[in-house]
C-alpha cells in the first residue's frame, strides 16, 4: 500500500482537511499516476455535502485528473513511465454486460466504478482525484496530447467529455442551432465545443454579466433567463438544448424553445427531480434527455478533439487549502471557468 497525502470531507457539514490514504499495491493491469492538477467539478460538492444520497466518510472526490505515469504494472502496454495522462469519472466497469460490450462502459448495466465514492473490486470505497497520487487500470487511462496546456486539460476529464458527448450524438454542427443554460464548469466548455463543432451558439445565463466572456468563448448570442422577454423571443428556436444546471429550473420554460424535433439534454445534476409537463412535449415533437459523461473512447476522441481546435478550459489555478472557498465560490456561481487544484501544494 501507499500512503499519499489528500483533501478529505469528513462529513457533509464540515469543510474538506488535509489528510493521508492509502493507495492500492500496483496490480500487472494498474498504472501508478503523480497527479499534478485536479478539476473542482459541482458533482464533487453535491456528493460530499449528501445531496445525491448518503456516502461513506472522511470521502475524497476529484474526477477531472492529471498527471505524470510514475509507475506501470508488469502487463501494461498502453502507458509508460512518464506520459502525460488523464482520469475522468470511471475508473473500472463489468466489461461484459450489453453497454460495456458496445463500448459504452459510462453506462454499465451493474453499475460503473466511479471515480469516487464507488464500490471498488475489492470491495473497498473509492477515493478521487483530490490527491498527490492515484492507482487505476490502464484500459481506464486517458492520452493528454502534449499540445493541451496540462492544467488546463484537467477539466476536460469531465466538463469537456460531458458536454461534448451529447453534442456529438446529438448532432450539433453546421446548420444546428445550440443553446447552453448555464455557463458554469459544463457550460463554458458546451459553448467552446459547439462552436468548433460549427454550430450556432446560444448561452442562456441568469444575467448578462459574463455576455462578453460567453461572445469571446465562441457564443453567437447570450440572453439573460432573468428577463421573461428572452422566453417570447427564443420560442421555438432550437434544434438541441444543453442543460448544465446545478439547480432546479423551470424545465418546461425550456422546453418550449425547441424547434420541431428538437432534444432538451440535461446533463445538470440537481439533487430535487425536474417536473415536466408532457404537454411542453407534444408541441414540435420534442425530447427531454439526459446524458452521462462519455466512454473511454469517445473521451479519447474529446482530448484529440480539443487538441486539434485548439480548445481548452478557463481555469483559475488554486492551491488545495483554498478547495473550501472555492466551493463557496461554485455554489455562487463565481467561477471563471473551472477551479483547478495545483497538487503540487498538497506535498
Ligand atoms: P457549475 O460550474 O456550478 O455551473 C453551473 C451553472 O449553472 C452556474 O455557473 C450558473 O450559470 C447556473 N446556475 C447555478 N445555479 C442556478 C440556479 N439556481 N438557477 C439557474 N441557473 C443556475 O457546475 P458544473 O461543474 O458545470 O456542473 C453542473 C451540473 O452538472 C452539476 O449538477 C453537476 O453535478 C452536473 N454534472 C453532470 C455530469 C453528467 O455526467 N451528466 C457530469 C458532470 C457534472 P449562470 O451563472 O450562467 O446562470
Ligand atoms: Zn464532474
Ligand atoms: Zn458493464
């Protein structure tokens, strides 16, 4: 076992501390990873404070990883000591049941291992991201291509894979026209990435206050969901709508500005459920669907993605005794775009 320094949730209540855990002995198919950044994602708060539902403490989470190969098992071949790597939000699946067996393992029938706050194989809880060093299995191990700032990848492990999962199978591109609710963590990468994607943009935010940021990122436009006009004038607009919303919003206000066949993708997580009225449905034919992360392979292709358009996340780089405030930050909605943690401060 190792024992590596991290940033623990004691308790739903309590702020994170510094602490020690230990990590797995490396097994033939386990890669050994010094992390170097880690991604503040809102999914990281609305586990540690029991908003999903009741977990196991002290709790580390983290799921938006980076770092360096420092040590690889006696069977590995995808990785070497010393590549620039990547975990997102899994960390193991079945391997056999339909989804796994179609290459779409984020959505397991028995249940992928998270990346934090799982049931391991062993039958240990797992503990993310928030830490000098992580232990994971190699066909779960991401390429960061050298091109992508390293810190700035960080994020990309989550936010980049969940928004542009829904963007590619929904099609959004050239012709398409995209709106984002919320231009938060999710939100801010759905905008750079429909727009490489060549879709036109539409940032839907609670103000104008980050309208120039939202216009510089790669929206077209920007409205204020504050102002009731913004529903008269979008009715019946989009083609596909990304929801990245923490909290409960008015779903079926949404709804109504899909165009004919047009899909509401949550990928925003609150913890009450969203009411829908099917009657926000019957007109224009629309959907209301919901998407979770990517696979490994379509993570993969994000990073390639992101590499060739240049794209990469707004971070704000802070040390790991800030993680608390930055919570605080977070919850109102005060970040510019991602908060990152600078593990080397966890030394
Ligand atoms: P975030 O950085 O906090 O962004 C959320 C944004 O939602 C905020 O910036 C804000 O944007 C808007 N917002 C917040 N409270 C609101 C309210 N009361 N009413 C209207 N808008 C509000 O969070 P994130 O890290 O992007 O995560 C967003 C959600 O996605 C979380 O629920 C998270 O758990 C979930 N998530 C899901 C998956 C998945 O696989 N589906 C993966 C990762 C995260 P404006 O200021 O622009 O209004
Ligand atoms: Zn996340
Ligand atoms: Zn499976």
């Amino acid at each position: 076992m190792l024992t590596v320094n991290a940033y623990a949730a004691p308790s739903a209540t309590e702020p994170l501390v510094k602490t020690t855990i230990q990590r797995r002995d490396l097994g033939p198919a386990d890669v050994l990873i010094e992390i170097r950044y880690s991604g503040i994602c809102h999914s990281d708060i609305h586990t540690v404070r029991g908003e999903w539902g009741p977990i196991q403490y002290p709790q580390v989470v983290g799921h938006e990883i980076v770092g360096i190969v420092a040590e690889v098992g006696s069977e590995v071949s995808l990785h070497h000591v010393g590549d620039r790597v990547g975990v997102g939000c899994m960390v193991n699946s079945c391997r056999e049941c339909e989804n796994c067996l179609a290459g779409e393992e984020q959505y397991c029938l028995k249940g992928n291992t998270g990346t934090y706050a799982a049931v391991d194989l062993d039958g240990t809880i797992t503990q993310g991201g928030y830490a000098t060093h992580i232990v994971v299995v190699e066909d779960f191990v991401l390429k960061v291509p050298e091109s992508i700032p390293f810190e700035a990848a960080a994020p990309l492990l989550c936010a980049g894979i969940t928004t542009y999962s829904p963007l590619s199978h929904w099609n959004a591109g050239p012709g398409k026209k995209v709106a984002v609710v919320g231009m938060g963590g999710l939100g801010h990468m759905a905008v750079k990435i429909a727009h490489a994607m060549g879709a036109e943009v539409t940032v839907l935010s609670q103000s104008l206050s980050k309208q120039e940021d939202g216009l510089r990122l790669g929206a077209d436009h920007y409205y204020a969901t504050s102002d009731p006009a913004t529903f008269e004038t979008l009715a019946n607009t989009f083609d596909l709508i990304i929801n990245s919303v923490s909290a409960l919003i008015d779903i079926n206000a949404y709804l109504s500005l899909l165009r004919l066949d047009g899909t509401l993708v949550s990928v925003g997580a609150p913890a009450e459920p969203l009411p829908v009225q099917v009657f926000s449905l019957f007109g224009n034919r629309r959907s209301f669907a919901g998407s979770g992360i990517g696979s490994i392979r379509e993570t993969q292709e994000m990073l390639e993605f992101c590499a060739e358009h240049g794209i990469a996340p707004e971070t704000e780089l802070v040390a790991a005794d800030y993680i608390n405030q930055a919570y605080e930050r977070v919850l109102a909605s005060d970040v510019r775009y991602r908060f990152v943690i600078d593990v080397a401060t966890m030394a």
